[in-house]
C-alpha cells in the first residue's frame, strides 16, 4: 500500500481503494460462487447477478428509464467510433460531428470509412482550446444522428451542458468524463464510454441507447457490430469482459454507497479542479492553461511550461513527491493531470503544493 503513488493517469487510471480491496479480498473466491470471478460461467447465477446489478447501479445513478438499453461491450470506444455510423448512418443520409479535440476528430474519421459526415463544428484553428456556444454549431436538421465528446481528454477541454439537436439524436462518446455527474440521458439517443477512466478496468465500453434507435440496425450486420443484437442478447451474444463488467458493479456502487451518489460526486470533482486551475492562475507566467478558461475540463486539467526542459524538470520532481502520470498525450506535449472520480483529494492537494514550490523556485 505505501508503494501506491498519485497516479494522474489518463487512462486506464486511477480506482478506488475500497474497490481494489474488495477484489483482492474476492480474487480467490467470490462470495457464494466457489471460484474467482475470472472461472465462473457468464451464464451461471453469480455472474447473472453481477451483470443485472451494474445495469441497474448505472440505470439508478443516472436514472435511465427503460426506452434505453444498458450495453456491456467490447472494443473500446474506437469500436464505437465504427458501430455508430455502421448502425445508425443509413444510405444517403449524413452525420453531423463536433469536434473539440482528438477523439472527436478520429470518431469522424471512422465515420467517413462507412458513409458521409459534416462538420457541425471544429476548434481545430485554436488548437482544440474551447467548446462551442449553441449559436456557434451549424447543425443540420435532417442529419441521421449528431455526435459530439463531452470531454476531450487529451486537450482538457469540456462541455457543461449538452448541445441541442432539435429531432436530431445525440450521440455523445463520454468516455473520459462518464458518471462524474449526472446527465439528463433523455436529451440523448446514445452514450458511449469506455471503462477505463471513471468506471472500470480496461475491457468493458458502456453503451446507453435508445431502443429505438437500434432498430435501425441492419439485419445483416455481422452480429457483434449490430445494437439490436446485444439489445436482444442482453449483452451476452458472445463472452462479455466478466471481470471487467465486475468491477464496474463495485465502482458503481461505491458511488452510490460510499460518495452517494453523482450530484455529490460531481461537487468533489469540481472542487478538484478548482484546486489546480487556482495555481495555474496565480502562476499564470510559469503555467499556461492549455483550455479557454469556460472550457476548462475538471477530469483532464492540461497545461504547458515555457520550454521542454522545463517541463521536463517539472515531471522529475513531481516523480519524487510520488506524483506520477503527468505526462501530456505525446500528441500535444506539456503536462496533463487527469483527476478523475477515484482521485482521492489529497493527491490533488499534493499536487497543488507541489506546483507552487517548484513556481518559487522555478
Ligand atoms: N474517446 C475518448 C474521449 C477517449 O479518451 C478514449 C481513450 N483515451 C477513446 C475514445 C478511445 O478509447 P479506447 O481506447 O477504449 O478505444
């Protein structure tokens, strides 16, 4: 345990303790089951039950109503960056896509592979620093579906509300920001995220979706790559990711438990951030924020120093306060701090403290 260090991880990231501790004490054997986890059948009654539980953890956390489906699947986002169009871009229609930084932009370029898309909006020309205004997007009402990232994880930029489509479904890749406060899901046809940020291991990639939309489906589709398949099969038309399906039950009931519930936890996380974009201000000669401040995401908080050495410098000694993980996305540079739900405060305290001495000294 005192090996653990501040891991600032962007993913697979940070868990929380008391779950870590609650596998470790299951490893051996899950309760009632008489095996691990990872020997029992995903048909059999113990992983029956894990699997209805996390569905209705998340339904209750997020309070999803029974027009959408819960989907446990695999392939990460980027599969979803394919099932989405292949699934709900039909022939001669187009796909409208904000995008706000990385993941956005290679979700359409996936898109493109399967049919045509448009872009409602782009922040390329700044650097992917903002999110846009509602009278910024230009929408097209007659697309087949709208998709946007709600948090870019490698820019650190964020949305705080979600952009409206009019009759056009929302679709809304929240993979670095899911369960970290509530959503209205009834604004929304489609979320998807992967687990390895806020919810879970790597393995498992949540999918909410209005059933109705997945009738649009084509019967033809390889199985694996049709909603309406997983709907039917309830998740479970091939193995599911049993372990990693596991622990999303334990994190989401230590959200519901332990923080209770996501208004709370969303109030943790704001304050979080809070924390580190205080410094970033006060230093602002030494630490430049790499998102406008309205845009500022409170999982990924991204900053630059003025050279390479120094940022070089700034990582090494963050290394001996046991402060880890705080590289940049190797696409952009400089320093990330992801800060997500299982960040425990005072890693963000440490981390705070240490950027403040190393401005004094810098
Ligand atoms: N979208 C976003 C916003 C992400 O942060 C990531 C992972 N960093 C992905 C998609 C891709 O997820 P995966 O690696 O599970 O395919």
């Amino acid at each position: 345990m005192d090996e653990r260090v501040f891991n600032f991880s962007a993913g697979p990231a940070v868990l929380p303790v008391p779950v870590l501790e609650q596998i470790r004490d299951e490893m051996l054997c899950l309760p009632g089951a008489g095996a691990s986890i990872m020997e029992i059948s995903h048909r059999g009654g113990p992983f029956t039950e894990i699997i209805h539980s996390a569905e209705a953890n998340l339904r209750k956390l997020l309070d999803i109503s029974d027009d959408y489906a819960v989907l446990f699947l695999q392939g990460g986002s980027r599969l979803q960056f394919s099932m989405v169009p292949i699934n709900l871009l039909g022939e001669g229609q187009s796909a409208d896509y904000i995008l706000t930084g990385s993941w956005g932009k290679k979700a359409m370029e996936e898109a493109q592979k399967e049919g045509q898309t448009r872009v409602a909006y782009t922040a390329k020309g700044s650097g992917f620093d903002h999110v846009p205004e509602q009278g910024d997007l230009d929408l097209d009402p007659q697309a087949a579906y709208c998709h946007y990232t709600c948090n870019e994880t490698i820019e650190g930029v964020q949305f705080n509300g979600e952009p409206d489509t009019g009759g056009v479904p929302l679709v809304c890749d929240a993979s670095s920001d899911f369960l970290h406060r509530k959503l209205d899901i009834s604004r929304y046809g489609m979320v998807y995220a992967c687990a390895q940020k806020n919810a879970g291991p790597s393995g498992v990639t949540i999918v909410i979706m209005r059933k109705d939309l997945a009738e649009r489906s084509d019967a033809n589709l390889p199985s694996y790559l049709s909603y309406a398949n997983h709907i039917k099969e309830e998740s479970l038309g091939n193995t599911p990711p049993t372990f990693a399906i596991y622990v999303v039950d334990l994190v989401t009931k230590w959200l519901l438990n332990d923080i209770g519930g996501l208004d709370k936890m969303f109030e943790q996380n704001k304050t979080k951030a809070l924390k580190l974009y205080d410094v970033i201000d006060a230093h602002s000669d030494l630490y430049k924020g790499h998102a406008q401040p309205s845009s500022r995401s409170v999982m990924n908080v991204t900053f630059n120093l003025p050279s390479d050495e120094l940022t070089s410098k700034f990582l090494g000694e963050a290394k001996k306060h046991k402060l880890e993980a705080l590289k940049g996305h190797r696409s952009v540079g400089g320093i990330r701090a992801s800060i997500y739900n299982a960040m425990p405060v005072e890693g963000v305290d440490a981390l705070a403290s240490f950027m403040k001495e190393f401005a004094k000294n810098a």
